[in-house]
C-alpha cells in the first residue's frame, strides 16, 4: 500500500510540473501571441515571414488537402505531405492483393511511377480581404439571427 501511495504521489508531482505547449498558434496574431517563444526555441523568421496576409510567407506552402486536411508543399513540383488519414482511402483505392500499399508502403521512382488520384484536390490560400463590412451593412441591433444567416448567404 506505501509503494501504491508514493507512485500517486510521484505521479501527481509528475503531472503538477509538465507543462503541455498544446493549442491553436493563430499565424496571423504571432507577433502578440508567442513569437519571442518560438524565437527562444530557436525560430530565426520574423512574423512576417511566417505569415503575412497578402504578401509571399510561409502561409503560401500550407494547403487544404482533399477538402478538410492541411498539408505543406515541400517541392518545387508540387511535393507535399499530409497525416496519414487524409491520404487513407486514396492509399486503399491503389492498393490489392499484389501491391499492400497500406503495409508496405509506395515509392515512386520517377515521375511515371506515380499514381493519379482521381478527384483529389489541393487549395491554396490567394487572397485575405476584410469585408466585415460588406457583410454588415444593414445590419442592427434588431436585426434577427435568420435575416443575419439569409444575408450571410446571399453575400458568399
């Protein structure tokens, strides 16, 4: 029962002392959010670098892959990587008896080696534009939350 007890109290030591660094950065608030931090851990871009809204940053290699996951281009030819699961069901869609792909992996060689993925797509980020207040106009404090939502729809 003493070892029982001195392992919980190790243990919630332990715990009261890690620190967990875990969140959302948001890029475009990194000079008022954690910049001298990430420069302390030894990042040597300045804000801008990592994100501006219009103008070239690391912002511009972030894509959205396949409709809901982020990926990072890493190549001049449109190399990029993503988590697993993103790219999951693709990995299956080329995969059989003779060629595990989901256990063994694929490497192609060349450019022809490459297999196509029909209906996969990548976005990339090309403009930030404030129009809060085109969305606004007209809009009170009386105004109800369906007018707010029927506006919102005929803008987009």
């Amino acid at each position: 029962m003493k070892k029982l007890f001195s392992l919980i109290t190790v243990l919630m030591l332990t715990l009261m002392v890690a620190r967990a660094d875990e969140g959302m950065w948001l890029p475009y608030a990194l000079n008022g959010q954690n910049l001298a931090e990430m420069q302390a851990m030894g990042c040597k871009l300045t804000a801008e670098q990592i994100f501006s809204f219009n103008q070239p940053s690391i912002k511009d290699a972030i894509v959205q892959f396949g409709g809901g996951c982020t990926g990072e281009i890493i190549s001049p030819e449109g190399l990029l990587l993503t988590n697993h699961h993103c790219g999951l069901s693709y990995v299956q869609k080329h995969s059989s008896i003779e060629h595990d792909y989901l256990t063994d992996g694929f490497w192609a060689k060349s450019k022809s080696e490459e297999l196509p993925n029909a209906g996969l797509s990548v976005l990339f980020l090309n403009k930030v534009e404030d129009v809060t207040e085109a969305v606004l106009k007209g809009v009170t404090a009386q105004t109800t939350e369906a007018e707010r939502a029927r506006r919102d729809c005929a803008f987009l």
